[in-house]
C-alpha cells in the first residue's frame, strides 16, 4: 500500500506540474528526419519486406473531403450492386503495414478479386507523406468517419464491407453508426469501444514521459508478452513505426485517438432506443492481445443475432499478419453468412476437378425469413447472419464465439 501511495503520489506532483506549464508541450519525438515523398520513400519501400507487395494493379487517389484530403489506393472497379471492401488501419500503421501480408495471402486473393477493394489512409500517415504545418488540427475520430462518404461517392460505391484494425475498426464502427445505409457489413478487429477516462489519460501522459513515441505504439499493438520477446515481427514493426510513418503526424493521430469518446453502442433490447450496429459484424482478435478486453466488451453491446465473435488462438496483437490464412478463412465464411459464396481453389487437393473461382449470389435458405436473391448484381440483399460451415448457410444464428 506505501509503494501503491508513492506511486500515486508521484503521478499527481507529475500532473499538477504538467497543467501548470504555460504552453503545454506535447511527447518529445525522436531525433528522425520526416519522411519526404521522392527517393528516400522509394528507398524505404523497397527495402521493407512489409512493403514489398507488387502494387502495379493499385491505383492511387486523394480525395477531397470535409475534413481535409484522404490518400486512398483502390484496385478494380464497381461490379453492379456488389460492395466494395474498404479498409482502415490502425494507428501507428497505414494500409501497407497493416493490411499488406494479408491481402497478399493466396486465398485471400482468391476472394477479393470478385470486389472492388479500397484501403484508405488516415490523414498523413502514408508512406511519403508530407508534414502538417504547424498549428493543423487532426480530425476527431467522428470526424474521420465523415470523411469516408466522400471516398464511397468519389468512386460510386452503393456500400461497402468494411475491415478495421483498432484505431480503424472505431472510424469504421463509428461510420456504420452514423451512416447505416453504406455499410452491409463490417470485421472489426482489436476493437476498443470505450473512450479514455482521466486515468487511462494520466497514465498515458506518464509513459510519455518515459517512452519514445513508436515504444507507446507498439505496446498498443502488441502484447506485453510479445514484447518481452521482442520477436522479428515486433522488431519489424518497431523499425517501420519509426522510419515509415512520418513522426509528427503520427503523433497527432495518436493524440486524437486516446482522446476518443465511448462509441455508444448497446445491445437492443437492454436500454430504451438503444444505439447499435445494424449490419452483420466479425469482431476478431488474438488470445494474446492487448485489445482482448475491450473486444469482449464490443461483442456484449452488439446484437448476438448478427455478431460473430472470433477469438484466434496463438495469435498476439496482429491476427492479420501473424494468421493470414485462418482470419481468410473466417471472412469467406462471413461473406457466405451475407449472401456471398466463393467457391475457392483448394491447394491441398490434388488431381480431380476443382470448382473455379467465383463469387456468386447465395439463394436464401427456406429457413430465414429472408427474400431470395436469384443474381450477383440484383437488389440488394438483406444480410443473413452468420455460419460455422458452409453448410446450411443462410439460416439464422446468434452470436457464435470461435476459437481458432
């Protein structure tokens, strides 16, 4: 209890002195010079074997919205009524380092090149991007969810199925809310609903004084285990974290994010006109995950009848690169739960007729009170909710805790 009240003691003089200087100054950064587009991001990309992906079928674009520009790369263009997949990443990441080794993966591939695929970049934090000028004012998180109707208008999307990785899952979670109708369905992963009260905000300001700016990321992203082992993944990521992204942007997302409020969300039926997500949701993350907690929390304010809830066993802080192949696994399903069907090559059979691949409207089952859906670009399908198998897809579950 004496160590217990030093260190509180200690905490209180820390922020009492904190307050009380004129011209509050931000966490310090390390000595790093920012990262400027030409050579030296050309140099940085091709030397870091997350960025190595062959992106000749991407096409880059900066949109201009509300809020400011949004750098976003899309490949493929809109197929009828089908949505597009969108991506947010987390903070201390982009769409490279987050999303790479995942959309790389064979099967993956095999799926997503039946959609239009859209990653979206949080305002500076691209690889090569420019520094904000002294005095910019990031946007809020509710503010970066109202900057992607301007991305989904800009290409003509009817709506999307989003992808979200922490910081990410909030934007596109918060989106979802605000704007239901774009959204059929959402995988949210390492999802925190809950803002920071004044503790979370003091012990945070207290590791900055002790902790570099990619070391508070890091531990965000990765667990305290991972950490201590200090594996190649965590020194990979230690080493983008600071190279890749520019610093000074970095911190002006990392600063918004920890001032996020709740998103406010409750399960239907527990609190009178009761806020929620109205679309199918995957929430995912790793048995040995820093966001484990909070992820828990999001799936008991969720409808049960149209949440999965994906816990994936020997996977730390970054399921989509650490298990490529059972996060895609998992998605497939998720999409069959909606009305879509890839009938994917399966590498592991040998000789024998293999169906093609293809991206086909699923019938609805007799059992699901659901209009059938006889065509891929046909009106827009009510979303089914999800199943463990491929078998007897369509019919109507609650909430399936998996752990893979």
């Amino acid at each position: 209890m004496k160590v217990l009240g030093h260190k509180i003691e200690l905490l209180t003089g820390l922020l009492l002195h904190d307050v009380t200087m004129a011209g509050l100054q931000e966490l310090r950064f390390p000595e790093e010079k920012p990262l400027l587009r030409g050579q030296d991001a050309a140099e940085l990309e091709n030397s870091d074997t997350f960025l190595l992906a062959v992106d000749t079928d991407w096409k880059e674009h900066d949109i201009e919205t509300p809020y400011g520009l949004l750098h976003v790369v899309i490949r493929g263009s809109p197929k009828g009524n089908r949505p597009a997949i969108l991506t947010y990443h987390d903070v201390g990441l982009n769409h490279k380092l987050c999303f790479n080794t995942f959309f790389n993966f064979e099967d993956m591939q095999e799926i997503t090149k039946h959609f239009v695929v859209c990653h979206v970049d949080a305002p500076g934090q691209q690889v090569g991007a420019s520094q904000f000028p002294q005095g910019y004012q990031f946007p809020s998180m509710e503010q970066l969810a109202a900057m992607l109707p301007s991305v989904v208008q800009h290409f003509g999307f009817k709506y999307v199925i989003g992808i979200g990785v922490g910081a990410g899952a909030y934007v596109l979670a918060k989106f979802a809310l605000i704007f239901p109708d774009l959204v059929e369905g959402l995988v949210l992963m390492n999802i925190d609903p809950n803002g920071k009260g004044w503790i979370d905000w003091a012990a945070t300001k207290l590791s900055g004084l002790t902790s570099t700016l990619p070391d508070m990321v890091l531990s965000h992203l990765f667990s305290q285990e991972e950490l201590v082992s200090n594996t190649e993944l965590v020194q990979s990521y230690r080493q983008q974290i600071g190279n890749v992204v520019n610093q000074a942007n970095l911190q002006l997302f990392w600063n918004m994010y920890n001032s996020r409020r709740d998103l406010d969300i409750n399960r239907p039926g527990m609190v009178p006109n009761a806020k929620t997500l109205r679309c199918p949701v995957m929430l995912v993350v790793g048995d040995n995950a820093p966001a484990e907690d909070g992820v828990v929390e999001c799936n008991s304010k969720l409808d049960p009848t149209t949440t999965t809830f994906l816990k994936m066993a020997d996977s730390g802080g970054l399921p989509q690169v650490t298990q490529p192949g059972k996060l895609t696994e998992a998605f497939k399903y998720f999409l069959q739960g909606m009305g879509y069907i890839a009938y994917l090559k399966d590498r592991r059979l040998s000789g024998g007729a293999v169906p093609s691949a293809s991206m086909t409207r699923l019938a609805r089952s007799r059992t699901a009170s659901l209009t059938s859906a006889s065509s891929v670009d046909g009106s827009r399908p009510q979303a089914c909710t999800h199943s463990e198998s491929s078998e007897g897809l369509g019919q109507v579950n609650h909430t399936m805790e998996v752990s893979c």
